[in-house]
C-alpha cells in the first residue's frame, strides 16, 4: 500500500490527474478526474491511502518506516541544482507576457500584473526605462574600453596607465570587471534555458549592472588616484605613522585612507556627472510612477505618452 504509480493511457499518451484541492460541499468534496499530456509532471503520481476491503490484520496493511539515509552535502546540494534545472525547463507553455534575453537590456517589453477597468489604474512591471538604457549603455563602454585595452597591450601601448596614471588597469579589473563578471553571470545562463522567461529574471543582472555604471563613472572621473610622485601609502615605524626610532629602521608602511588620496585632486566633474546621472533617473523613475505603483489611473493621452517602444500597455485606446 505504500507504493506509488502512473495510470498512463498508453495510446494517447495521457496520465491519469485530478486538482490538489478537492470539489465543493455540492460534489460531496470528491475528485475531479482529468487528463494531463505532460507525464513528467509529479502531480500525475497516485498512492493508495487505504483499501476498505482488506483486513484489519493483513500483513499488507503493515507499513515499516523508512530509514533516513545521510546524503553528504555535495549530493544534495547538486540534486538540489538538478531538480531546479528540470522544473524550470518543464515550465514550457506560452505567456502573452513572455519575452527573451536578448530584449532585456533593450527593455522592448515588460509585463502586466493588475489592472482596474473603473478607475483606469494598472501595475505594468517596466522599471525605469532611462536607469535601465544607461546601464545597458554603460555594459557597452566597459566592453569598448576592455576590448580596446587588449588591442593596445598587444601592440605594445600601455593607454590606460598612460591616461589614468599607474595602477590603472589593475583598478579598472578588479572593480569594475568583477560587477560585469556577476552581470553575465546571471544573464548569459537564461540564453541556455528553455523555458518561459519573463522580464524580472533579468533584475540580479540588472542590478549588477548598475554597479557597473557607478564603478566606471568613479573610473572615468577620478583622475590619477595615486601619482608616481605622490605615493598610496604612509611609512610606519614601531607601529606609529612618521615616528622614527634610533637607527632609522621602519617596519613597514599602512596605505593611505580613500579621502586623503582624493584629497589631491578636485572630485567636481565626478560629483557634477553624479548629479545629473541622479535627477535623469529620478525624473525618470517620477514619469513611470503611475505604472509601477498603480496609482493614479492614466487617461488615453497619459498612457500613450509613457508608450516609449510601443509597450503594450491598457487603457491606450
């Protein structure tokens, strides 16, 4: 009686499925029986809970508890992996909202969660449009800058410590490559996965994204950090900065705190591009406020005006 199984008729290819929930008061809360082409589904397998004519004392009724094995972590962190990878690529049905990878950077389409026909009011998931375009654009300058780093340093210019001064490269990588690494981390695998995708898989990479745009206006603006002639760092003797002990013997040497290395150099371009980086945004984010939020409703004109690329927003007509 433990046991689990199909019914799968064979000839249509059609496993035997009712509701996880049962019918109402009126049905005598039965079980609605139906039919489900897709047979990997879970919710196609039966087990038998009781047999009314069997005895109380067969030797069928009798049920040994089953010993819990120990997975080692590794097993069950990949099965883990496994079963979220099959799940997600059995979600194959269409979605008028669904859209593809490619179109998440361009934010061609977004998708639509409320609607209220009264009071004109809806919730369309679309972000801010101009926050989105400026870190996609920004992804694209990164990868200008990279690829035109590597075609100097294989032609023997070193640019980028030649326009930025020393270190240059090392910081441009290590802060900057690293968020556009967790970008296409978590953008590249859904072009592997054949499942519906929607909009909102892309926001852990679009979040990544904007640390790239914040990370590369601090790299554009910030002008030789730390000059060949000016050093990053301050020479330590006996555990205090500047004291000297007899025979002059340093032990080593603490780098500078962030503000006293900017201290050499005036911040107002990268302040000023902050700026208006911020209020492009804001104004942006205040335009969609009535389709993020829901509230207010939208007449005909309003709705038509925030259709940027012809998204396919209600109340339009």
């Amino acid at each position: 009686m433990s046991g689990q199984f199909k019914l799968v008729h064979f000839p249509s290819k059609v496993a035997m499925w009712t509701h996880t929930t049962p019918l109402p008061e009126w049905a005598f809360k039965q079980a609605e029986i139906n039919g489900n082409k897709n047979l990997q589904q879970a919710s196609n397998v039966w087990y038998v809970d009781d047999l009314p004519s069997l005895p109380a004392d067969s030797e069928r009724r009798v049920k040994e508890p089953k010993k819990i094995k120990h997975v080692a972590f590794l097993k069950k962190y990949f099965e883990l992996q496994r079963a979220m990878f099959y799940h997600n690529n059995a979600l194959t049905s269409s979605h008028p909202y669904a859209s593809q990878p490619i179109q998440w950077p361009f934010l061609l389409r977004g998708v639509s969660f409320w609607t209220q026909n009264e009071t004109k009011q809806q919730i369309y998931f679309l972000g801010n449009p101009i926050g989105w375009w400026l870190a996609s654009s920004i992804l694209a300058v990164f990868a200008g800058i990279a690829g035109a780093d590597q075609l100097s340093q294989r032609r023997g210019v070193d640019a980028l410590d030649e326009l930025w001064g020393p270190g240059t490269r090392s910081r441009f990588y290590n802060s900057t490559g690293f968020f556009f690494l967790c970008w296409a981390a978590h953008y590249l695998p859904f072009f592997l996965m054949g499942r519906q995708l929607f909009l909102h898989h892309y926001l852990p990479a679009h979040l990544a994204s904007a640390l790239v745009t914040g990370a590369l206006l601090e790299f554009v603006f910030n002008i030789d950090p730390a000059g060949l002639d000016e050093p990053s760092y301050r020479v330590v003797v006996d555990g205090k900065a500047g004291s000297k002990k007899k025979g002059g013997v340093a032990a080593g040497r603490r780098s500078l705190p962030a503000k006293e290395r900017m201290g050499r150099q005036s911040l107002l371009a990268m302040w000023a591009a902050a700026g208006v980086v911020l209020m492009v945004v804001v104004g942006g984010w205040w335009f969609f406020l009535p389709l993020t939020y829901g509230k207010p409703g939208l007449d005909v004109a309003q709705v038509n005006a925030r259709k940027w690329l012809g998204y396919d927003l209600h109340f339009a007509k």
